[in-house]
C-alpha cells in the first residue's frame, strides 16, 4: 500500500485551552447523552464537527452538515486548529487495560492511498447505507478527513514499531486519559529517513480494515465523485498485526421479544449439533466455571458458546463436528465456516430461533454489547428482568481469523470483532 506524510491540523492550546478536551471517541459509538456531555467540555470540541446536533429548523444549505463546515472554518480562521508546518508521520499510542491485563498499542498515521478492494486493502465486515450516506454528506460539506480508519498490516520485522518506540521517547504533541482510563498519546515522526522507511516497509504490504468500514468506502466515493487528486488518499491509523497490544474482545448477543421462547427446547434442539453443559450448583460459581470452560475451548480453537436464559441457568454449547456448518453455510469459505459468529448465527439464532437475515439487521431480536466492563452482569440482569429472554456469551476472533477471511475475499458478519480500545477523532485532521 502507498503511504505518504501530511502536514496535519491540530488544536492549539494557546486557543482552545486545552487541547485534549477537544477531542472525542467515533462518531458511531457516541450516544446522546456523551455527545451533550463533549459539547459542554469544550467549545472546540470536534463534536460539533463529526457528530453536531440536529435542529428542527434544519433544511437544505442550513444544516448538521452546513454547521460542521462553519465550525472546521472558523477554528481555521481563529487559529484554534493549526496546520504543522513539516510533513509527519504521527505515532499513536495507547494503553489500556483489558481483561485484567495492561496493553500498549501503538501505530502511526499516514495518508493511505485509496483502492478498491481487493487491490491491497482488504475489508472483513460488513457496511451499512444509512452511515455512508452521512459521512459523504459531511466530507461534502468540510473537504476534510476527521475520523482515522483503522488498518492492520502484517510485518514480523516491526520496522515502524521500532521508530515509533523511538518517537515515543520525547515529549508527545498531545497526551490525555479518556473515560475508560485509557491513555492516547500522539508524537511527530518527522525525519526523513524514518518517513521512507515506513513508507518502503508498507508499499508491499495488503492492508486489512480493522474499523471504519464505512469511512473507507465514503473516502472512495468521494474520490469517484470529485476526481480530485488529493481526494485519492485517506488518513488512516496502522497497527501491526505482530503489535503487542493488538487486542479484540468479544461481543456478546443478547436475544429477546421472540414468540414462544423456551429455554428447555432451546436446549434440547442444541443437543442436535453442540455437546451441551448445563451448570446448575450456584450462580456465581456456574458463572465462573461458564467462562473458564470457554476460555479452555478458545485455547484449543473449538467452537463454543456460553448460555444464559431466562431460566436463570448457565449452560455451554460446543460444537460436535465442522460439518454441521458446512452444510448450511457451503457457500462460503474454510475461515468464514470456523468463525464462531458464522456457527452461533447460522445454527442457532436462524437455524433454531428463527432469527433471519432480515431480523438480524433490523436488530428487533437481537442487541449487541461489547465486553468491557460490566458488560457480562449487565446481560445476565437484562435476562432476569424479563427485558431479553437470553444471552450468548462469545470467545473473541482471533487476528488470524480476520486476516484468513479477509483474504478469501469475504466480510464476517457485522459486530464479529472488537478491536479495543477505539481509536478517537481529532488528535490530528487532514484538510483536502
């Protein structure tokens, strides 16, 4: 993949205050609540920008998307974004705790130039219209890229790991700590010779999306669209995929509003296809035994999922034999039938609850919640209440999975990977 260094745009603390309140998490994972709370701590914040507030008022030429580019303008003019005035790579580190463990994640952002897939960028999941829609809307009016795309990139030498462990020795353009205690920092990589070496590792390389599917997709439509030279490059954010902290938790599926759910015959029609555990001595210590079990089955790449229902019981399904998905998913490839979402969405949720296609992405029978903190009690309470009537409880994909489905030219399912933490937006800004 061709990369290159740009002259980016960041928040200036002489105008902004401080400038890591300016920034803020994707635009698709802020809800209502925190996107008032981003407004409230800073007027900067790049907010008003990626996700700004709606009106009633709102009409053609005034405007979400008018706003944003009023904003990204102003801040120009003000001074409170500044352009750097040499050409940067810029190394991105953040660390985090997962899962009781401390991670450090580093990568660097660069443009990349765009193409169409297949031809050295690869995606894994599947998109959404709704999302692209409204981000070419907003490339539109800002002739701006705010949000990274996150890439992985396979290189067992670690050359840019190693520059970026040099850059991260001086003192970091910014550095702040999130809601979710993580640490984002941002250093300049700005000497030559480092810039080409990035650049020479990376022009052999495949690049596979790990996050920000429909951003790609809208940055190559915006390309098609306009033909503008500088258009057929894209900021993106590249990860090793031999990084330490490269981490993917799991999402769990959480099923409710089905007709005539009953959790005995759930279990009995598993028996069908899964060796089925049921744990019945104590909640918790079921619980526990759940995901030790499931922990065992993922060290030795078995297919399983843990169960809660309505019931108020914990259970384990392991499926028997490869060839149960086979039949029912011979369409697509080796990697994609041994995905666990690819089992647990063809055999269970379609094959014995009815949840179709349709129903899946319209989301009326089921609801995703990712595995940070307590997301696991939340799920089992959410049961109890009566608000869902079961959780299924998934391992995580593995790096491997993602690069061999990716390379059969396939998308997983969506939600299949949670590449955590998130990479935030507004750090750095590459203006068309």
């Amino acid at each position: 993949m061709e990369i290159k260094s740009f002259k980016g745009y960041r928040f200036s603390n002489d105008v902004v205050g401080n400038s890591a309140d300016c920034i803020a998490p994707p635009y698709d994972v802020i809800n209502d609540e925190q996107q008032e709370k981003l407004y409230q701590q800073n007027e900067y914040n790049i907010v008003r920008v990626t996700k700004g507030k709606t009106a009633e008022f709102d009409e053609e030429g005034n405007n979400v998307y008018s706003r944003a580019s009023d904003y990204f303008e102003s801040w120009i003019e003000s001074g409170a974004l500044k352009q750097d005035p040499e050409n940067s790579i810029y190394a991105y580190v953040q660390s985090f705790e997962a899962q009781d463990k401390s991670y450090t994640r580093s990568g660097f952002i660069a443009l990349g130039k765009l193409a169409q897939f297949g031809k050295g960028v690869r995606p894994h999941e599947k998109t959404l219209d709704g999302p692209k829609a409204d981000r070419l809307n907003l490339m539109r009016a800002t002739q701006a890229q705010f949000g990274q795309i996150f890439m992985l990139y396979d290189d067992p030498e670690c050359i840019a790991d190693a520059i970026i462990a040099e850059a991260a020795k001086n003192q970091p353009l910014l550095s702040f700590v999130d809601d979710e205690n993580v640490t984002h920092s941002l250093y300049a990589i700005t000497g030559e010779a480092n810039i080409t070496d990035i650049a020479a590792m990376m022009a052999d390389k495949d690049a596979v999306i790990a996050d920000g599917h429909h951003r790609y997709e809208t940055a190559l439509n915006y390309f098609n669209e306009t033909g503008k030279p500088e258009a057929a490059f894209r900021m993106m954010t590249f990860v090793n995929m031999h990084n330490e902290g490269l981490v993917i938790l799991p999402t769990h599926r959480l099923v409710g509003n089905l007709a005539d759910f009953d959790p005995k015959e759930l279990k009995t029609k598993l028996s069908g296809d899964f060796d089925v555990t049921v744990y019945g001595k104590d909640k918790n210590t079921d619980k526990d035994q759940m995901f030790a079990d499931l922990k065992k089955d993922f060290d030795q790449a078995g297919i399983s999922f843990g169960i809660y229902d309505n019931s108020g019981t914990f259970s384990r399904a392991v499926l028997k034999d490869i060839k149960s998905i086979q039949q029912v998913a011979d369409g697509l490839s080796e990697a994609s039938q041994k995905l666990d979402v690819t089992v647990l969405h063809r055999l269970i949720l379609e094959g014995i609850l009815g949840i179709n296609e349709q129903a899946l992405a319209s989301e009326s029978n089921l609801e995703y919640i990712k595995d940070i903190g307590d997301a696991i009690d939340r799920s089992v309470a959410l049961v109890d209440s009566g608000e869902k009537q079961a959780v299924f409880f998934m391992n995580p994909t593995r790096i491997e999975q993602v690069q061999g489905v990716a390379a059969a030219g396939e998308k997983m399912p969506q939600k299949s990977t949670f590449f955590y933490p998130k990479i935030f937006t507004g750090l750095v800004i590459n203006k068309l």
